[in-house]
C-alpha cells in the first residue's frame, strides 16, 4: 500500500478512532485501525466489537493494500510535521511515513484479513435527520443518563418517534432530560444507544461536514450513515422506563426567574458546598423572592436574593446543585421556569416558552 494523503485530515481521524479501538489483550488485533488504499480513496476502519466505525477520505493511490495502524502512535508521530502532505506506505508489518525531510518507520500488526467488517444491516427501519438536529438531540439530555452500567437501559440515551416529534430521553434514577425535535415518521422508531457509544457517536459526528444522516435500526443494531462515515452501535436490548408518567404538568408553586442571575447564585453558592453538594432553594411568593444558598462548617455560608415572577405557595426544597448545573447547558431562553409541588417530591425545570425540553429533578433529603 502507498498513498499520498493530508497530513492534517489523517491524524485528527486516526486521533478520534483510536479512542474507538478495543483494548482487550484476548483480541490484540483490535487495538490497531484498519486501513485501506483502494483507487484514490483510503478507508480507515476501527471497532471495539461494541461500536465500530468506518470513514472514507480522498488520497492520491500509487498501490492499493491494505495495513493495521497503531493509531495513537501514528498520530502523535504526525503532530510535529509540518508539511502538508505526507506519503504513508506499508509492507509486511512495518509502516512507513515519508515526507522531503522526514524518514519514519513504525511496527504494525501482521495480517489484515481478520479484522472484523462492520455490521449489515439487511431488514430495518431507517430514518433520515439533519446531522445537527441528531446531535442536538443527543447532546441536550446525555449528561443526564447514568454513569454506571449495573441499570443498561438508564445507563443510555433512549430516543424514538411520534406522529410529530423525536425525543431523546435519558434518565439516571435521580434526574431526567427529555428533548422534542420536530419531525415526521411513518415509521414508529425506537433505540436505546449504551452511553459509551453514545458519547462516541457525537464525538464522530460533531463539528463536521456531515450535513445529512441516515440512520437504521433494528432490534439490536443501529447503522449511522453519512456521505463519508458509518458508524455502528450496538443496542440495549431491554424496555426503557415508562417514565412519561412520572412528569407532573401542574405545580403548586412555579417560579419564573432571569437565566443570567440564577446561573451568577449557583457560580457563588458552589463555593460553599460540602461534599454533599446540596444546596437550598427558598420560595416566597409574597415578596416575588427566590433565596440560594448552602453552608459548609469549614468554609462558612450564603444566601443570595434575586427577583422572580412567583404563583403559589412558600416552599423550601434541596437540589443537587451539579444536576442544577447541568441542565442550563441544554437551555436558549433569557429565562426559566420552575415547577414545584412539595420538598419531597420533583421539580420541573424549563425554558421560558420553550416546549421542547422538560428536566426532572428529584430533590435530596437534608
């Protein structure tokens, strides 16, 4: 194999496929990426049996072959180059990297025929999405899901259509993030994507030239397809909490309060959290109030005051001051609006006029 390619493109691809390659020691040949010189196109391949991807960039082909990259390590050997092109051939297990100052050999691995081909998908369900709209999606709830993977079905990103709607779902037991995309299916869609691959897929997918997405789905596999990348991923094949019942639509206390100046009281109040991270929000219609604020014996304590449009009734209720946090990365508008029904049981927390993302947040126990 030897091919003339951009020394730029190849490294930063072969940065975001190594974090794709599997480690297993019983499986040494996955640590390596797959790649692939066929007319004036490279196809680099890699997979961790679990997620797998395959991207498809334009070289100039003197000999079509085939070879296994040690990613990392040919990555890293690309960063301090600094010409434009490089020429990057192979033979038996050794690869060459060749510029007109440069002379580089690296180890490979023997033998490519048993590197695994990604996933086909013969019967399916495929839709077809902006990219940016899918990874909107993805991105306004993930944060959400959980972080082990003793649950699978929380430990993931659940989305699936109606007669009007995309949702994205995640939800770790304590919090859950629920965001509508506008769109039309004949076909009744749902996946549950493991949260690993999840964070991958967006990875791959943002920030790129990809305008277009095809997705396909069956009952334990999801094919993502662009105009130069597939990436498949493995689903959860459980049944995902029926969890639209768990979110109230009426409140005895809601409160409309400026974005800019709660996001200023939870900056300061973090300060003076203990390791519990609670922190303490206090309602008060009657003065149009809203008090934050935490105490830590070593550090001492703080309450601030700012203004809110109040309807109901006085209560006193305590968050997790992370899961607060994150919920304005998933927030547009000037201002948000909190659902409250009691100290014990969740709030609602939204977007001013903004229907499209619910955020369910359970409160802790002093």
């Amino acid at each position: 194999m030897k091919i003339e390619c951009v020394k730029e493109k190849i490294k930063n691809i072969l940065s975001l496929l190594d974090r794709i390659t599997g480690k297993q020691l019983s499986l040494p040949i996955l640590s390596f990426v797959y790649c692939e010189a066929k007319k004036n196109t490279l196809i680099l391949r890699a997979t961790n049996l679990d997620l797998g991807v395959e991207i498809q960039i334009p070289t100039k082909t003197t000999q079509e072959g085939s070879c296994l990259l040690p990613a990392q390590l040919i990555s890293n050997t690309l960063s301090p180059i600094s010409f434009e092109n490089i020429i990057l051939s192979s033979e038996n297990d050794q690869i060459f990297i060749t510029t007109p100052k440069h002379n580089i050999i690296v180890k490979g691995f023997v033998g490519t025929d048993d590197f695994p081909e990604l996933p086909k998908i013969e019967k399916g369900v495929t839709l077809e999405i902006q990219t940016k709209q899918f990874i909107n999606g993805m991105k306004s709830v993930l944060y959400a899901a959980a972080p082990t993977e003793i649950k699978p079905e929380i430990a993931s990103v659940y989305f699936y259509t109606t007669k009007e709607h995309l949702i994205f779902v995640s939800t770790d037991g304590f919090r859950l993030a629920e965001k509508k995309i506008l769109f039309t299916s004949l076909d009744e869609i749902q996946a549950i994507i493991p949260y690993k691959n999840a964070l991958e897929i967006i990875r791959l997918l943002d920030n790129t030239e990809y305008d277009q997405l095809s997705i396909t789905i069956t009952t334990t596999q999801c094919i993502f397809h662009s105009s130069s990348i597939t990436i498949s991923s493995r689903l959860i094949t459980g049944v995902y909490p029926d969890y639209p019942q768990l979110i109230p639509h009426s409140f005895l206390t809601e409160v409309s309060v400026s974005k800019e100046e709660i996001l200023s009281a939870l900056k300061v109040t973090n300060l003076f959290c203990d390791s519990s991270n609670q922190i303490m929000i206090s309602i008060h219609p009657t003065d149009s109030l809203v008090e934050i604020g935490a105490r830590n014996s070593s550090i001492g304590e703080n309450i601030i005051t700012i203004d809110g449009t109040i309807k109901g009734e006085d209560i006193d209720v305590f968050y997790n001051i992370r899961y607060l946090n994150e919920f304005f990365q998933s927030i547009t508008t000037p201002r948000v609006v909190f659902g409250f029904n009691s100290k014990t049981k969740p709030g609602v927390l939204k977007g001013e006029g903004d229907t499209t993302f619910t955020y369910l947040v359970m409160p802790v126990n002093r």
